[in-house]
C-alpha cells in the first residue's frame, strides 16, 4: 500500500518529462528528426533477425547497419524529404522493408504538401505492387492480391494523410505567426504616431511659447542693440513649429495627448471597479518631470493594468513609479494567475501591448522588460529623468 503513491509519483514524474521533452522537440526540429529516426530504427530492429534468416546475404550485423543507413536519412526530411523516400523504396525492392516507408512519405506529405504526398503514395503502391508480382514476396506482407491491398496500401495512404493534415496544421501555425508579427508591427507604428503626437504636442506648446516670449521682448528692446537678436529668435521658433506640424503629420481624431502622471489615480479607480485592485506608490519628484516622460509612464501603467485584468482577473497589481538619481523607474508587478504545475504558465502580457510599451520606453533612450519572475509577472521601464541634449 506504500508503494503505491511512490509509484504514482514516479509516473507523474515521466508524464512531466514526456511534456518536457516533447515541448523542447518541437522548439528544436533537429532534435524531433533525431528521434523520429531513432524510432522508425527501432520498429526497423525487430526485422534484424528474419533478415539475418532470409536469403539476401545479410548478417544480423550487416542488416543492422543497412537499416542504420536507412533509418539516417530521416534525418533529411525537412529539406530534401524525396531522399528518405526513395531510400525506402530501395529497402522495399530488396528486403521488402515497410517500415521506413511509412515514415518517408509522412515525411514527404509533411514537409511537401499534399500534391507530393499523393504521388509518393502512388509511386510506392506501384512499385510495391511490381515487387509483389515478382518471386520472392514475403506471405508475411500479403500472399495474395486482397491481402496485399488490405497491408500495403493502406500503410503508405495512411501515413501519407497523417502527413497532409501536418502539413496544414503548420501552414496554420505559420500563419497565426505572421498574423502576430504584422499586429506587433502595427503596434508598434501606432505608438510611434502616438509619440510623435505627443512631442508635437509638448514641443510645439514650449516652441510657441518661446516665439511669444521672443516678440515681448523684442518690443521691450526696440531700438536697442538687442532687439534683432529677439526678432530673429522669435522667427527661428515660428520657423522651427513649422517644420514640426510637417514632419509629425499623424494624429488622433481627438488631437489630444497622451496624459500624464495625473492622471494615474483614475486608472487605479477603473481597475479597481474592474475587479483588480491597484497599490499605487509615485515619488512626488516624478510630477516634476517632462511631459513626454509622464506621457511613457501613464503608457506603461495603463497596457499594465489592461493585461492584468486581461489575463489575472482579481489579482492585486502594484505600481511603483520613482525618480531618483537622474533616473525614473517604473515597475508594475502582480501575482501570476494559478494553472496546472506542468502547464507553462501564460504571460499576462505577451501581445502587441509589450511591444508598443517597449516602443515608447526605447524611444525615450530607456529600457524595458516583461516577463515572469518566481510566482509573479513584473514589466519594468527605466529611463533617463531628464530630457536628452
């Protein structure tokens, strides 16, 4: 009766090396091709002895080692898949080998598509229908006509078809891929229209200041030895909120920009409400800062607290937002949401969020991280305090 759990245990423990190693196989396909080959070699062995025993001048070391070599070229299946097959063809004509067809045109109708598929299946019932009207077939692989089509054919179509529907399951993958990539791209062209509304925006208000102020006071100094000197500063700032509205060309319907600091507060509220309680801790040196940087901050905090309602519905977020020592740090962390021990635990962030919120910090000459640590989910921004020369 106490072995019982202590078996358990151990079979929970392979389950969890099984996931484990399927999942780096499938991050790393040489390693998916090696063990492929080494599987269709070990359904191959228990042919060794039958070889060795039939008339084809094979040892059970010799037919080890042909099966070795046929069972190596799996290792091709990706980028040249038609050399396995025709490997297995040859194996088929000789030894009257099945096995490694079975893995080649799987491997043709993967890695080809469908249209490969289906002439890998026909050429391979043709010629192992040629090889079964010679002498020397096996009874073994079907002694008569109904008995070959109910073995043969059904091996290499249904190997094929598993193929095919691989196949498409990748072009699916490969397609929600590119579909993620273009939507992280877009993300982040949207927060770089954002930025430049923004510094358009902040700019273009202290540029136009600077040209009012100018004017004062060059009507001030008028006559003086100064007085061109301020006409030509006020013109230089007109000049230079000019180029500003052409260059930054793209901005919101509403026109307005991004808040700052301010307005952190409401967005705990709304993510109270909304069921995810906010801790938030602002050093009152960061209400001193630039606009554009308050604009990074509010950006980071509001795509933070989207995620976590998102993805860890309930859970208490923190946010702790400091301006010390030339630089202002901004990190959010909450706990990540419970799931299976097995399972990879998902991010609560890992969209085109990240990516606009890593735009925004990078922009600003900073750096950015999100990503789980221990049993929690932390985005950190830490950028230069002060506005860059």
């Amino acid at each position: 009766m106490h072995d019982r759990p202590a078996a358990v245990t151990a079979l929970s423990q392979a389950v969890a090396a099984g996931r484990r190693l399927a999942r780096r196989c499938t991050r790393e396909p040489r390693a998916l091709d090696l063990l492929t080959a080494l599987a269709c070699l070990a359904l191959m062995a228990l042919d060794v002895p039958g070889l060795a025993a039939a008339d084809n001048s094979l040892t059970g070391v010799t037919a080890a080692l042909v099966l070795t070599a046929g069972a190596a070229t799996l290792l091709l299946r990706r980028a040249a898949p038609w050399v396995p097959y025709l490997v297995a063809l040859v194996l088929l004509g000789w030894l009257h080998e099945l096995t490694l067809a079975q893995f080649a045109l799987y491997s043709l109708a993967r890695y080809r598509g469908r249209l490969a598929g289906s002439l890998g299946v026909i050429g391979y019932v043709s010629f192992a229908y040629v090889m079964f009207n010679l002498p020397g077939w096996p009874v073994h692989r079907g002694d008569t006509l109904s008995e070959f089509l109910s073995l043969v054919v059904p091996i290499g179509a249904l190997a094929a078809g598993v193929g095919v529907a691989a196949n498409r399951q990748d072009l699916v993958r490969a397609l929600q891929a590119q579909r993620a990539e273009t939507e992280t791209l877009q993300a982040v062209q949207r927060e770089r229209a954002r930025i430049a509304r923004d510094v358009h925006d902040f700019v273009g208000r202290e540029l136009t200041l600077l040209s009012v102020r100018s004017q004062v006071l060059a009507r001030r100094a008028a006559g003086g030895p100064h007085a061109d000197g301020f006409e030509e500063l006020s013109e230089t700032a007109r000049s230079a909120h000019r180029m500003l509205n052409e260059i930054i060309v793209q901005r919101d319907v509403d026109g307005r920009p991004t808040p700052g600091l301010e307005a952190l507060p409401e967005l705990a509220r709304r993510s109270a409400l909304a069921g995810s309680p906010v801790a938030l801790h602002v050093d009152a040196a960061a209400h001193r800062l630039s606009p554009l940087r308050q604009a990074a901050v509010h950006r980071v905090v509001q795509e933070c607290l989207t995620n976590a309602a998102k993805h860890a519905p309930g859970e208490a977020v923190e946010v702790h937002v400091t301006a010390r020592e030339g630089r202002l740090r901004v990190r959010v962390t909450n706990p990540l949401p419970a799931g299976e021990p097995d399972a990879p635990v998902a991010p609560v962030s890992a969209g085109t969020g990240t990516a606009g919120m890593g735009e925004r910090v990078w922009t600003l000459g900073g750096t950015f991280f999100a990503g789980p640590r221990g049993q929690r989910y932390e985005v950190e921004a830490d950028l230069p305090a002060d506005e860059p020369v």
